[in-house]
C-alpha cells in the first residue's frame, strides 16, 4: 500500500469512530421535522421560523412529547427539565417540564401532599381536577409570583421499559388559556 492508501483508511477509521461517538453522546431527546427529518437538540436551538411548520420534540425516557412551533425555543436542562420559550430572550414567558418522581410508584395525591407541605405550599390559591392527554392531573393555582403561576402535576403512562413518571409542568405566565393551550400540545408516548 502506498502511503496515499493509508492516509485514506486512516482517514476514513477515524470517520467512522467519529460517527460512532456522537451518536453515543446524545442519544436522547430529538426534535424531529414532520417532513421526518432528526435533529440532535443543543440548548437554545431554533428551528427556521416557518408559520405553518411544527416540529416535535421527544423524550422517550420521560415518555412525552410536545408539539413545538418553529420560532419557539426547546432549552432542555441537564436536571432533568426543559424548557419551551416563545422567543430567545430568556425573560420570555416560558414553560418548564420536569420530572419530579421520587418514587418508584407515583400518585397525584402523594405529589399533592408534597406540594402541600414543601415551600411553595403557603402560596397555592386552588388545585383542581385536570386532564393532560387523557391523563388524570392536578392544576395548582399559586399566588402572583415571577417564577411559577400555574402548575400541572401529571403521571405519565408507562412506556417502554420504564415506569410511570411524575412530570411538574409549570408556567410563570398569568394567563390561564395560554398555559392550557400550551398542555394540549402534550402527548405521552405510549
């Protein structure tokens, strides 16, 4: 072999191995086109503002997705949250998902009670009945606050190989239609 022939297989191995880690690096979650296209999401990726085009963006170990619009801002969190923000100032409204079990068996009335007795416990106005997905769920009213106004406690169905899942989703605004607006675009994975 000449020294061209090597340089090449070197060349091409290291491509392969290249290949081969970065789809071990970020394997989850994905925002995929409705044309089927995937994207690997980093935080704060837009998406090329089109009005009519959505995208969807998925965690399969916390068994949901969301339908996003393009324009929006998908920020996931590495403690397990993200966040979808209508623009790219990060003083824009915004809504946060996270998972909040701590339990292998989780209940609406277990995650109420927590509500209940932890910091935020002293600053709910109301919790009613909810629906998310077909999903029994609790929406908790708070008083006017910068950083939570409504929360929506569901529990995922199981999917996969994992459990159900206690998921927090909750807003800063204070506008009830859009943060209901905002929980029709869930869809748990099942």
């Amino acid at each position: 072999m000449t020294r061209f022939s090597y340089a090449i297989l070197i060349t091409l191995m290291l491509l392969v191995c290249a290949c081969q880690l970065s789809a071990l690096v970020f394997p989850t979650p994905t925002l995929q086109k409705s044309e089927s296209t995937t994207t690997v999401l980093r935080p704060l990726t837009t998406t090329t503002p089109t009005p009519t085009a959505v995208s969807e963006y998925k965690d399969r170990e916390l068994c949901f997705a969301v339908s996003v619009p393009d324009g929006w801002i998908v920020d996931p969190d590495p403690s397990a949250s993200v966040y979808f923000r209508l623009g790219p100032d990060r003083n824009q409204p915004d809504y946060k998902i996270l998972n909040a079990s701590d339990t292998a068996f989780p209940t609406l009335e277990r995650a109420l009670n927590q509500w209940k007795q932890g910091p935020l416990g002293s600053r709910i106005q109301s919790v009613e009945n909810w629906v998310v997905d077909g999903e029994p769920a609790l929406w908790a009213t708070f008083e006017s606050d910068p950083q939570i106004r409504f929360l929506v406690m569901v529990i995922t169905p199981a999917c996969g190989t994992g459990g159900k899942v206690e998921l927090s989703i909750s807003t800063s605004i204070d506008d009830r239609e859009a943060f209901a607006a905002f929980l029709k675009r869930i869809h748990f994975l099942r």
